[in-house]
C-alpha cells in the first residue's frame, strides 16, 4: 500500500511540472506575440511617417546624425516576410498605402493614408490597422528660418486604450535646429532636442525625454559626430552612462564598410558590423552580422526612380542550417 501511495505521490508531482512547465510555454509564446505584434506597429508608424509634407530640410534631425550606419546596417533587414508600398500623389494631394506580414507570413499589418497641401498648411488622415490617426501641419518663414508645427492625433481600435495627441514645434536656420513635442492629451512625456554645426562636416546634439506625470526626466543624450564625402563617425552618451558609436567608411566608388557597438555601460557586448557593394547605379548588395551571430544579406534594386525592390535572407550563424531562416521581400511604387 505504501508503494501505492508514493507512485502517485511522484505521479501528481510530474502532471503538477508539465502543468507549470505548459503555462510558462504559454506565457512565453504571449510574450513573444505581444512584443511581435508591437513591432509591426511601429514598422507601419515608421513607413508612414514620410509622407507628410516637412519643410526643407536644411539640417538633419538629431535621430538622422549617424545616418549612412544606420542605412548600410538596417534598411532592408526589418521588413518582415512580404512589403509593398505604393504611393501616388499630385501636386497637392498624396495617396499611400502600405502593408506588410511582420514577422512571420500570418501577422498581416497595413495603413492607408490621405494627405492635402493647402498653401501653407498639411492634412492627413491615416487609417492604420491598430489605429487612425489625423494630424495638420502650418509652415512658414521668419527671421530667415523655416518654422514649423504640426498638431496629430492618435486614436486606437482597443477599447482601453486612450486617444493620444502631441503638438510638435520645429525650428532650423542653419547652423542650429530644434524641435519639441509638448504633450496635449494623454500623451506623458515632453521631448525635445537640438542639433548644433558650428563648422563644415562637426555636428552636436542633445535630446531630452521628461515624463510629465513622473515629473522625471526619462531619458537625455549627447552626441557628437563628423560627416563628410566619404566617412561618418558618431559618439552618442545616453545618461551619462552608456556609450554608444558608429563608423561609415567609403572604400572607393563601390564599396563601404559600416560598425555600430555599445562601448560603455549596459549590453556593452553588442555591435552589429558590415559592408555594402554598388553593383551598378541600379543594385547595392549589403551584409551584416551581429553579436549574437544573427547573419543577413540584402540586395536592394532600383528599377526606376519611382520603383524599388528589395530582397532579405538571414539566419542562425550559431545553428546555419537547422537554425531560424527568415527570407523576406519588399517593393515600392510611387507615381
């Protein structure tokens, strides 16, 4: 009878583990849902934001400074299993719709976009499918400066889930930009930043992020970079406790070689490095790993000027063949 009683003392013990060991599964695979379906998002955000009708840019914005880096080491290797995106547009009116399967062929995310021009003011609506959004932009000159500010409104699908609005003033007259987002409702943080280019190719910035609820400054940096014909170098400390930096050098007409790494403070093990060929004037082939060994390749393709292409394959380097494969393929359309 004891016998008995200790086998299924064991028994229950092992069902009472797989229950666990399932729920963490579980928990796991939610998780990992959550935060793939919070990507796609902001990759639908992030292709949609360019047609709006910003002034001239006579500087770049302080997330442009170490732009070359960031081109050779991350355009084409985020966009998911398929990507198309078309845009027409007028004189004064453009249309743009976007879809795209991030990250895997099931997870369908898209937006389409209505923008009008009326002189000195911009309007667009933009139905997204978490999401529409609304926003108006008034541009002008000054004291020999563009001035800019564009009010937009965010209005999510969830039922919990607040309407978000932010008013954003810009101002640029070369060798100083600025701008600021001030929260109007719902939206907690105030942000800002300044970008300075006191002389030819020297470029400084600063950026802050405070948290108008917390009434707490979230996040500040400085960066410092040189640009010119052929390099890029860029130091960005983020506060003042984590360092990070990016490298773009020109070997010649066709190739390029591109690193960014964390060199002080928290993950300072990771840095992705890689390089770039320009076949011809039509195709650029790229390359990259990482310090986790994730390996990828792109090829991207310019048709015409109005239509591009471009073709990811990536993998596993710690596991090449029985690994994760992920192949994905993108185009564009304007007219």
């Amino acid at each position: 009878m004891e016998k008995l009683k200790d086998f299924l003392r064991k028994l229950f013990r092992k069902k009472q583990k797989r229950a666990v060991k399932v729920n963490e599964d579980e928990e796991n695979l939610k998780k990992n849902k959550c935060e793939q379906n919070t990507k796609a998002k902001i990759a639908v955000k992030d292709e949609m934001k360019h047609t709006e009708y910003p002034p001239l840019p006579l500087m770049m914005t302080f997330f442009q400074m170490g732009y070359l880096a960031k081109q050779c080491l991350n355009q084409g290797y985020g966009k998911g299993v398929w990507n198309i995106e078309c845009i027409s547009s007028t004189k004064n009116i453009s249309f743009h719709t976007y879809g795209a399967a991030i990250p895997d062929i099931g997870d369908v995310v898209g937006a389409v976009e209505l923008s009008e021009k009326l002189g000195n003011i911009n309007l667009s609506q933009t139905w997204r499918t978490d999401a529409w959004a609304s926003s108006i932009q008034a541009i002008g000159e000054a004291i020999g400066a563009n001035l800019y500010t564009l009010l937009q409104g965010e209005f999510p699908k969830e039922e919990d889930a607040a309407p978000k609005v932010e008013l954003l003033a810009g101002f640029e007259r070369a060798p100083l930009k600025s701008e600021i987002i001030i929260p109007v409702l719902h939206s907690p943080k105030f942000m800002g930043y300044l970008l300075l280019q006191p002389i030819e190719h020297f470029l400084f910035g600063g950026r802050l992020e405070f948290d108008v609820e917390q009434r707490q400054i979230d996040m500040h940096a400085l960066c410092v970079g040189y640009v010119d014909d052929t390099t890029e170098y860029m130091l960005k400390l983020e506060k003042f406790k984590d360092l990070r930096g990016s490298v773009f050098q020109r070997l010649g007409d066709k190739w390029a070689v591109a690193l960014k790494a964390n060199l002080f403070g928290e993950n300072m093990k990771a840095f992705t490095v890689g390089g770039q060929y320009q076949v011809d004037e039509k195709t650029l082939l790229k390359a990259r790993i990482s310090d986790d060994c994730q390996v990828g390749f792109v090829c991207q393709i310019k048709v015409t000027d109005n239509i591009e292409g471009i073709y990811y394959f990536g993998f596993d380097g710690n596991s090449p063949m029985s690994g994760d494969h992920k192949v994905g393929i993108s185009w564009s359309f304007k007219a």
